[in-house]
C-alpha cells in the first residue's frame, strides 16, 4: 500500500535563497572591507555595525567545499592534516584551513586572508582552535571571549557572574576592534539590527512551528540551504528580514494547502546535528521510502525555542516560576519529569534598549542559558531530542556518531537510550562531522539504511 500522494511543488524563493547567498560569497572580495573570522551570534550580528568589516565564517564555507567538490575537499584536508591537525578536528574547519594553507579557493580565486580573528566562545572546543590557526599561520589580532557554562539543575547566584562576564567580554572586543581597526562601531545601526533581528526570530520561529505540519512543507534540504542566512551567512538585515518574511509567507500557504516536501511522505525522521555534507544523497535516498527528515537541532531549535502546550497546540516556550529556587517541573512526552531553567534575565527583550550597555546586555543575556539549546547544557541536552521528536511527530532518528566535533557527539548515547524509550527508532552511523569524509562509507551506509527502514515494516516505492 503507497498511502496518499500529495501535492509537490518547486519553492518560489529558491532563486532569492541563492541569490543572497551568492552575495555573501563574493562579499571578500571587496577591497573597502576589512575581512574577518568573526564571533558567530544566532541573536544579533554585532559585527555589520562596523561600517568597514566583513566577516567570513568557516563552516558554511567548509560545509559547501565538500557538498561541491569533493575532490578539492579532500585535498583542502590532507594539507590540514600533513600540518598536524589530526580527524579529531571538525570537519569544516580542517577543510577550509586546508584552503588557506594551500592559497585558493575551489573556484581558483585565491584565498581571502583574514585581517582579525573573533572565534565564537562554543561548548564545542573547535571554535577556539580556528580562531587560533588563523592568527598562527598569518600574524592577526585575535579575541577571544569565554564561554560561561556549567552542568546541572539552573543556580541564579552562578547564573549572574557568568551573564555579567560575558557582557565584559563582548564590551572589550567592540572597544578593541575600535582602536586596532581605527573604525567606530554604528551604534544606531546596532539597535536597527537589534529590531530587525527579532523581527526574523519571529519568521523564523512560526516557519518552524508550522513545519510541524503533515504533510511536511519543508524537509531539511531546504532548512540546510537557508537557516544559514543572517547567521553564519552575514547579509544586510533588512534583506535578510525581507527574505524570512518571504519564506514565511510561502510556508504559511503550503501548509494551508497541504503542498509536501516529499509528496509520498509516510514516514518522519529526524537528525541532531549537521550531517555529512560529502554524501547529501542520502537525503533522496530515504525518500524512496516515503521519508522525509523534518529537521534537526542544528536547524529547528537553534532559531526557535518550542514546547507543546497542555491543550496540544504548539508554540512559544514559557516557563514560570515555581518556588524560591526558580524551577519550574514539566513532563516530558514519555513521562519522565526533568527542572527547566527558568531565569530572570539581567536583560529582557521588554526593557528599553538606549546605549551601548544596553545593547550588550541584549546579545549576551537575553537567550542566557536558554534550555534545550542544541549544545548549551548537557544536562538538559539528553532530553532535548524526546521533545523534538514530540513535537514533529517523527518515527525514527539518524544520529551520527562523529570522530571529530566533541560538541556535536556529547551525549548522543544518552539521546538515543531515551528516544527508544518513547517510541522513537534510532539509527547510527559512524564519520567524521560535516566536510571530512575520511572515515565514511558509503556504501555500508545505505545498505544499513535499507536494513533499518525494512525492519520497521518499510519497502521502497522503487529504485
């Protein structure tokens, strides 16, 4: 039995989605530019209030050497690893290195040296090490700033000091980057990208609302292709607003008109972290099954902090506080009762925001400690997963088990014993994270994927 077939259709803002991002490609090359590796914020791109600087991030780049020119990937990734950068490394960065140590780009260009470095302050330890390669191999100033974290139940008077830190940290970045570049930071520009940026949260998040949908509007092709744009891919925000508007719209009317991803859908599975962009394909290859992947970690929950509500419905997360220690108890969809932070941020997003201070506080402390970050807290991580999978509705989880990338591995045991125990199938696989395919077969994959969708009762439509 093949199930309903439903309606598919080409994406109308596909062609915008890729001119945007070409856009960002050839944005090194301007020769009024300072380039920098700049400090990735999923909350406000800090950096475009500098009139002068541009910023190149190493992981869409990565990401994007290997899913085009594999060839030139791994060449990129023996000469990070003949120089000492061993596969423990992320796979984005040894490739994208390996393009600087070599001197161009796929394309041929040459490479865009970087003038500064400002690595982003992550759980994953990766972060940091590029910042350093860059500085090492061509003499750059380099910040860095801490990344304030600990383990367990939600502590207000450790919460306070670590907030006040960062702010601290991201203060002296912005003063320095003033006095080494010469350049002040815009600070009215700063508070636009403050409104415009919570204007495309907001797109952001009902797109990811609604992708709860059945059938699915968007699979994770799409959300790959454009959840980068305004993060880690850095566009003028009001074209990054216009453009998540557009999406927005769009997703609105497939739902309502039930226009699928994947028009044989039958089967939801879900990721937790980037996948192999060396292998893509087997995105299309599990959609001969019926099955579509509604997302992940990476993409859904970065840009949207969701929970069911009691009566069912889907939205905003809320919490409330319960007694003197600030904790507030839910259930989880299998029943397991687990503390949420809740916290009384040093700055909310209904506080005036008039001076620089204000706007600090704003990037570091607004989303501080925000549960369920995909990497933020590993002791509500084990659990984030059970509530995607709630709130997707998915059958089945792919879960890599990454030789590099600690950040993208921690606790993945952990997700998959509790997602079977709420219903949900596990699959894993072994590789090395998103542009190094060193370690992955193949081969051995898809014949795995064929022996797990068969014994959930599965058979392909056709090959």
């Amino acid at each position: 039995m093949k199930g309903q077939i439903w309606e598919t259709r080409p994406l109308e803002y596909w062609a915008k989605a890729k001119e945007l991002r070409a856009k960002w490609e050839r944005s090194s090359d301007r020769p009024d530019k300072v380039v920098g590796q700049g400090n990735t914020s999923f909350v406000v791109d800090w950096q475009q209030a500098f009139p002068a600087i541009t910023v190149i991030e190493d992981n869409p780049r990565g990401s994007t050497i290997a899913a085009k020119n594999l060839a030139e990937a791994r060449r990129f990734r023996l000469a990070s690893d003949i120089r000492g950068w061993g596969r423990e490394i992320c796979g984005y960065h040894g490739v994208f290195w390996g393009s600087q140590f070599i001197g161009y780009q796929p394309d041929g260009a040459p490479f865009a040296e970087r003038n500064f470095v400002i690595p982003i302050p992550c759980v994953c330890d990766c972060h940091t090490k590029r910042g350093m390669q860059c500085r090492d191999y061509k003499p750059v100033p380099q910040w860095q700033s801490d990344y304030t974290c600990y383990i367990g139940p939600y502590d207000a008077k450790r919460e306070a000091p670590m907030l006040e830190h960062r702010n601290y940290c991201l203060y002296r970045v912005i003063n320095d980057l003033e006095r080494v570049l010469g350049q002040q930071l815009n600070e009215e520009e700063l508070l636009e990208l403050i409104r415009t940026s919570n204007e495309v949260k907001q797109y952001r998040q009902e797109i990811f609302t609604l992708m709860a949908h059945k059938p699915a509007p968007l699979s994770i092709k799409e959300l790959y292709s454009t959840y980068v744009l305004g993060g880690l891919v850095k566009l003028p925000m009001n074209e990054v607003m216009e453009f998540w508007k557009l999406v927005r719209d769009e997703v609105k009317w497939r739902t309502e008109n039930d226009i699928a991803a994947v028009g044989t859908e039958r089967y939801r599975w879900m990721e937790a972290h980037p996948p192999g962009y060396y292998f893509l394909k087997y995105y299309r290859y599990m959609e001969k099954y019926g099955a579509v992947c509604i997302g992940s970690q990476y993409t859904n929950f970065t840009f949207a902090q969701l929970e069911r509500k009691p009566d069912g419905s889907i939205a905003d997360r809320d919490f409330t506080v319960v007694d003197e220690n600030m904790k507030a108890v839910r259930m989880l969809a299998d029943g397991t009762p687990v503390d949420h932070v809740v916290y009384e941020p040093i700055f909310s997003r209904d506080m005036p925001i008039l001076t620089r201070e204000d706007a600090i506080r704003f990037i570091t402390g607004a989303d501080a400690r925000a549960p369920h970050h995909f990497k933020q807290d590993e002791y509500l991580r084990p659990y984030a997963l059970n509530e995607f999978a709630d709130i997707y509705q998915v059958d089945g989880a792919l879960l890599p088990l990454w030789r590099s990338g600690v950040g993208c591995t921690l606790t993945r045991k952990e997700q998959a014993m509790r997602l079977r125990q709420a219903g949900v199938n596990v699959y894993h696989y072994e590789g090395n994270q998103g542009g190094d395919n060193t370690d992955f077969d193949e081969k051995r994959m898809l014949e795995q994927l064929d022996q797990w969708m068969e014994s959930q009762g599965l058979r392909k439509f056709e090959d």
